[in-house]
C-alpha cells in the first residue's frame, strides 16, 4: 500500500519526538483518523495554504457541490505532547476562503479559540490522561462533521470569529 508523502512526513516527525510525543501520535492516528477516513477524508499532500506543516495531520474531502472540508490534527510542535482539531469548508474557485471554520474545544463558552487535548501537567498518570484526551475526541468528532454536513454547532465546537463568504459576497 502505498502511504501517502505527507503522512511519511508526519511519521517521520514523530519518530524523532519524545516517547509521550509517539505514544500520543500512535494513539491519534489509530483511533481518532479512521473516524475521518471513514467520512471520506484522506491525507491532504497539500492544502490551502501550502505545503502543510511537518507536526500536523492534514486530510480532506472534495464535496459535490465544489466545496472542500478539511481537518487539521495540529500537535505541538517542540514540548507538551498535545494536540488541537480544527475543521474548515473552504469554497471553490480557489479554495483558500472559508465559509466554516471550528476547532474542538472542552466547552463553547470556555473563550479560548481552540484547546490543546493531552495530558496537562498536573496530571501524574500521563497514559491515562492521554487514553481520556483520545476517547473524548473520539466522541466529539461527530460533533465537528455535523457541523461540516450543515448542523448547528454543537456544545464542544467553538466557531473561528469570521467574516462569512455570504457577508464578503454582499460587498
């Protein structure tokens, strides 16, 4: 099977991070990815706005109506092993404007912009807080592709401030 250039990438990248870094990873790509690839996403090679970073799984779905969903699980790049999901629909013709965008967050009205899911530092057992930071993504990822099919945001989906395509096109 052939893996695709930005996945060996990714890979590669956690590789050379610390143990809780891959541990993390490993977990992420094996639990948290086939969700999305399941709902028609795969490995992005590039995206909207260039080549896609070393630390961050990018995927995408072409729509039928021209428009492309696509989801960034971004880590950290240098120390904490912890991770940020954000969700975009970007609109033809060229693919680099957006008419949603969210990231994951614990609540709505928690006034972050997105959240770091991981272990905190506080927390002793490391794998244990890794294995809960997983299985709550797990849970909320239907949240964030309801949201991407149309649905109204959900109670973990925080919404990116934004000028809307509809409020730039009423220019």
């Amino acid at each position: 099977m052939d893996v695709p250039k930005q996945e060996k990438s990714f890979l590669n990248w956690l590789a050379r991070g610390s143990e809780a870094k891959r541990r993390l990873g490993d977990k992420v790509i094996a639990s948290i990815v086939p969700i999305f690839e399941q709902a028609g996403f795969s490995w992005a090679a590039s995206c909207f706005y260039g080549r896609p970073h070393i630390n961050e799984i990018p995927m995408e779905r072409q729509n039928a109506d021209g428009t492309v969903d696509f989801i960034s699980i971004s880590f950290n790049k240098y120390r904490k092993p912890q991770f940020d999901v954000q969700a975009l629909r970007l609109v033809p013709p060229d693919h680099r404007r957006w008419s949603k965008n969210a990231h994951l967050v614990w609540k709505q009205d928690d006034d972050v912009r997105y959240k770091r899911w991981g272990p905190k530092w506080w927390q002793w057992e490391r794998t244990k807080a890794e294995d809960k930071a997983v299985e709550m993504i797990r849970h909320l990822v239907p949240q964030l592709l309801d949201y991407l099919s149309g649905a109204p945001p959900g109670p973990n989906i925080r919404i990116w401030p934004e000028k809307s395509v509809a409020e730039e096109t009423a220019r």
